[in-house]
C-alpha cells in the first residue's frame, strides 16, 4: 500500500497536454485484432489497462510490438481455430472483462480447446451475467461461476439473434457489437432495457466505422451487424483522455486560477468531454481556442442539479469540487456507478465524509452541501483509480491530506502525480501510517 500526503500547492495559470484515452485505445485494440493487416496507434497511455488489454489480444495470436513508449503496432489475429486451451487475466480492468470475452466468442475448436478469462478478486466481484447469457444465445459455449468470472468460452459466434440487459453497463454491448462484425451470420441485438452510458456506445459506433465496419441501429433498442464483415488496419493517433482532463480543470477551480487543456476532444461523442459545460453553470468561465479549452475561476463556485448519467467518470471530480461551492449540489442518475471499481455512491461518500463534507446519497443520486468545515485528514482511494485522483484534488484547499492507496492511479493514469507536481502540487509518499 502507498500513501501520499499533499503537502502543500501553489497552482499558477498552467497549460497542460494529456495522454490518449484509454477509452479509445481499449476499442482500437481490440478491433484492430479482428483487422487485416497491421495497425499503428500513437499517443498510447502506458497504463495497467491498456497494457493488460494488449497482452489479452496477444495470448490470442495477434502480433503486438512497442515502437516507443507511446506507439505501438498490432498485426491482427490469422487463425481462431485454437489449438489448445489459453488463459486471459484482465486484472481490474472491467472494460477488457467485457470486450475479451465476447471476442473469445470467436473461437473454436474441434478438439474441445477452450479459453479462460479471469482477473483480480475486484474484477470476479464485478457482474458478467449479461456478457454470458448473450453468447450463448448466439451459440458460443460459456461456463462461468454464476455469472461472474473466471468465464470458460469456445465458439464460433454463429450469429442470429439475441436479448442484453444494458442498465449495468454499456460495455456489454460494445463488446458485442465489436465481436458480431466477425460472427458466421448477421446478428440482431435486442436490447431489453434503458442503455446506462450511451455516449461510450457512440464511441463504440465511431471506432468501428473508422476501421471500416458497418453496424445498422435499427431503433434506440435494436441494432444489425452483417456477419463476416473484412476490417482493414488503420493508423491512428490516440486523442487525448477527456476524462483525464477534468481533474486539471477542478484543479485550476479550487487553486482559483485558470487552466488550458491542449488539443481538447471537443468532437468526442463521450459524454464527459461535455464536463467544462457543467462547470461553466457553476460559475467558471470556459473558453475554447482553435483546438484548446481554457477553464478559468472567476467568482466562488456554485452548487447544481445535473443529471450525469451520460458522464459517469467525471461524478468524483464534480463531487470533490462541490464540497467547496456555494450551496446544494444534487448529482443525479448515476446508479450505474456502483458497478464500477468500486461501489462509487458509497465509497465516494463516505471518504468525502471523512473529510468532513455534507454528504447523502441513495441507490442513484448523491447530494452534497459545500462547507467550511472540511479538515485534512486520511481518504482511502478504495483501490479505485478515479477516486484516488479526484480525492486528491481536495488537498489543494486541504494541506495535508492523505490518500491511501494512491497506485490505483496506474490503470488509467500512472503518470498523475508527476502531472500534479508540474503543476505545482507538492506530493510526497507519506511514511507515517495508523
């Protein structure tokens, strides 16, 4: 376990340049397993995920080679017939558990070869029920332990049709969709209930168009992909994480000066890349410039209304800065959040309660009440990267926090404390512990 205190801060109008999203890596990768030919992205992020993901394609056959610390080029798979059983560990990557496993759907083999996905005692807690209920209805063979991992698989996909349950989690979907552009016959997805996170299936849509794959929405429920489709390798540059971007911009907002987010996602179909929205209602001003966003404080924060459930992934930034605004803050239709790294409605609470914020939540809304009254003291990142960053913010108003478990970084962001110190935090490993 590594703690790290935030010592003190002494943030300046800074400009700051982000790695790739992990977003849109996570679904190049895969897709360009299933591509002919060789693919190349730039502006990779080197963290836990991406580099498990990377990993995962390459136990099943495709060609994986670093050309520097940021590119890396994918020579698709040439052979799904297995010709033995193969394990995959997606370690605490949900999206990777989701994505992987629809994919190994792909395979088959005459001699009974099967291949196993697994991960960290966080991922086996995390629900794959409607990942296994939708392959089997479109022929693949799937054991699992009651839907959860390990997931013991052996295709083909045949194709056809079947039902998803989307409320969970929309990479359930994705994965699916990426996995049908290879099935034996077209396939129609139906799905059963409201979809949680549409924006990351607009991703999921963009990526495959962009690798030359064609995906019919028939309705808002209902989706056709024509089997056996040909994806041919792309080159891509990475654009930078909008998610990642937001803890600069709360950053600037609680130093009470100004930020410039360099070569900004503003075409992003991800919901959070409309974050600076959010804060612009609560009194910042935001400007954009070419293809920069500047956020800058003008007056004290104030509390809102919004409904995030097409951002979930910003929710920890948003909450950390309310602590410190003027009046109520309510964050709305986020009960997908408990399905994250962590249960993300009660532990997000309850380490801001720590710290002496004015918290409640129920099973989809949180409301916090900005206060005075805030101490620095110890906050558990509760082993979840977006709660470990976010929480940190705080410490700009609150010299002396600690964050427990300040690694979890390193799935999405392993960089980050070097990026905070650059922007002049001061954060050290803290050696004193209860």
């Amino acid at each position: 376990m590594t703690d790290r205190i935030v010592t003190s801060s002494n943030v300046k109008p800074f400009e700051v340049t982000l790695p790739g999203s992990k977003y849109l890596a996570n679904r190049y990768i895969v897709l360009a397993a299933i591509s002919h030919g060789t693919t190349q992205l730039t502006n990779v992020p080197a963290n836990d995920d991406i580099k498990a993901a990377l990993q995962a394609i390459s136990t099943l056959g495709a060609e994986v080679q670093w050309i520097d610390e940021s590119s890396v080029n994918i020579k698709s798979i040439e052979n799904f017939e297995l010709s033995n059983d193969l394990i995959i560990d997606c370690h605490d990557s949900g999206t990777l558990a989701r994505f992987i496993t629809a994919l190994t759907g792909l395979f088959y083999s005459p001699s009974g070869y099967s291949i196993t996905i697994t991960g960290s005692a966080q991922m086996r807690s995390r629900p794959m029920k409607e990942s296994v209920e939708s392959l089997e209805s479109l022929g693949v063979n799937v054991t699992s332990d009651n839907g959860y991992l390990p997931i013991k698989l052996s295709g083909p996909i045949a194709g056809g049709s079947c039902e998803l349950d989307a409320s969970r989690s929309s990479q359930f979907l994705s994965g699916l969709l990426i996995a049908c552009l290879r099935a034996e016959k077209d396939t129609l997805i139906h799905l059963n209930s409201d979809l949680v996170s549409e924006s990351y299936v607009e991703l999921t849509l963009r990526a495959i168009e962009l690798f030359g794959g064609e995906i019919k929405r028939i309705n808002c429920r209902e989706f056709f992909i024509p089997g056996q489709q040909s994806l041919a390798a792309q080159e891509i540059q990475v654009a930078g994480d909008v998610v990642s971007s937001s803890y600069f911009m709360g950053a600037a907002l609680l130093a009470e000066t100004s930020c410039t987010i360099k070569h900004y996602h503003f075409d992003s179909p991800q919901g959070e890349s409309k974050f600076p929205q959010v804060l612009e209602k609560m009194g910042a001003k935001v400007y954009l410039k070419h293809d920069d966003l500047t956020v800058e404080y003008d007056k004290p924060l104030q509390g809102v209304e919004v409904d995030m459930g097409n951002m979930p992934d910003v929710v920890p930034t948003l909450a950390a800065l309310a602590c410190f605004a003027e009046g109520e803050t309510r964050i709305t239709n986020i009960g997908h959040l408990a399905f994250k790294e962590s249960n993300r409605i009660v532990d997000l609470c309850e380490q801001l309660r720590k710290l002496g914020a004015d918290c409640e939540y129920d099973e989809s809304s949180i409301t916090i009440r900005g206060t005075n009254e805030l101490n620095a003291g110890r906050a558990s990142s509760c082993h979840d990267h977006r709660l470990a960053m976010s929480l940190a913010l705080m410490g700009i108003k609150l010299p002396g926090l600690v964050i427990e478990h300040s690694e979890a970084v390193a799935k999405s962001f392993p960089d980050y404390w070097q990026y905070l110190e650059q922007i002049g935090m001061v954060i050290e490993p803290n050696l004193i512990s209860n």
